[in-house]
C-alpha cells in the first residue's frame, strides 16, 4: 500500500522534530513545513491525508493558513489538526473549529493520543483512495464489458468493500470519544460522515439506471 503524506507545519525546527519522532511509528511519508506560505506551496502539488498546523507562526498563523486551505478546491476536505502552545479558552477553541479544523489539541499533548488521531485520518485517506481506484477501474469495466453479469458482480464487491470501510470508520470514531473532547470527537465525526457519504453516492452513480 502506498504511504500516505502528513503536511507538519511549525515555525520551530525542534516542535517538527518532536512531531516526527511521534508519528515515525506510523511509517508514513511526513512532509516538513516552517511557515504557512510554505504549507500553501507544498498543497500545490502533494495530496496530504492530514496536516498538523500550529496556531502561533510570524506572519501568517494557523488560522490564516487554514482559510487558505478551506477555500482551495483541492484542498479543503484535508482534515486540519490545530496544534497551539497557549490554551486561551473555549472562544479560541472555537475560533480553530470555525477555521475548519477537525481537532484542536493544546501543548503539551499526550504522543499516543496525537499519534491514534493521526492514523485515523491515515486509515481513512488510505481506504478513501483504494476505493476510488476500484470504482474507476470498475466503470472502465461496465463501459467496455459485454457481461453486464460480471459488472455487477464487480460493484457488488465494490459495495461490501465500502461496507466494510463505513463499519470500521464507526469504529473509529468511537475510539476518538474515548480519546478527544467531545467538540473534536464531534468535528471528526462528522468529517469522517461527509468522507464516506460521498463514496456511497459514487458507487450508488455506477449503478445500471443510475443518472
């Protein structure tokens, strides 16, 4: 399986170094950003499964930076983690999940629960891209097929598949309850929701009769 990119972006070289020796363990691509400009440019060219953003950068912030992301089209489903030194309170919480983040997490932070969040997102990136290669090949193969039979045996596995990936993201999101506040374990959710929902109507669009 191909490695998935994580986007980790702080303007302090010890802060990234510490960011990778947690997630090394997850034994994944991990892409180095010192500045939100330089964030910017790497989303021009690289698909990322998550980014982790520090909030407080010289010049433009995490906050900044993000509605930067948000408003790309290619880049404003990437889930934004907001990494911050100082917890200023609920209203700046609220400040990061209104800049689009789908988790807000104060310094210090347990490695092990940033290191599970992060392989959620992974996980997710991953099977989100396995099915979209299957669905392609799979409507290559009902367009040139002269079987509709094994068409549809096709997207019936395709089906169980997705099935399967809806399954354990409720797994998952479980797991971020038990892990998350609750304002974050919600955003995940949903983020995760609006993910597979857009699969299921992909596939349900290959359907023989589907317009």
């Amino acid at each position: 399986m191909q490695k998935a990119k994580i986007l980790l972006v702080d303007d302090r070289p010890e802060n990234l170094l510490a960011l990778e020796a947690i997630l090394s363990a997850l034994d994944q691509t991990l892409v180095r950003a010192s500045s939100g400009e330089e964030a910017l440019k790497a989303l021009l060219t690289d698909d990322f499964a998550v980014i982790l953003l520090d909030v407080q950068m010289p010049g433009m912030d995490g906050f900044e930076t993000a509605a930067h992301i948000k408003r790309r089209e290619r880049t404003r489903d990437i889930p934004i983690i907001f990494l911050t030194a100082i917890n200023h309170g609920p209203h700046h919480t609220f400040r990061g999940y209104a800049a689009g983040a789908v988790d807000y997490i104060s310094k210090p932070f347990d490695p092990w629960v940033l290191r599970a969040k992060v392989s959620v997102f992974v996980d997710l990136y991953q099977k989100n891209t396995q099915l979209k290669e299957q669905a392609a090949l799979l409507r290559l193969q009902l367009e040139t097929d002269e079987e509709p039979a094994i068409g549809g045996a096709l997207l019936g596995e395709l089906s169980a598949r997705l099935a399967a990936v809806e399954e354990q993201a409720e797994a998952l999101t479980k797991q971020l309850d038990a892990t998350a506040d609750s304002a974050g374990a919600a955003a995940t959710a949903a983020h995760l929701e609006r993910k597979l929902v857009g699969l299921r109507r992909a596939l349900d669009a290959l359907r023989p009769g589907a317009n």
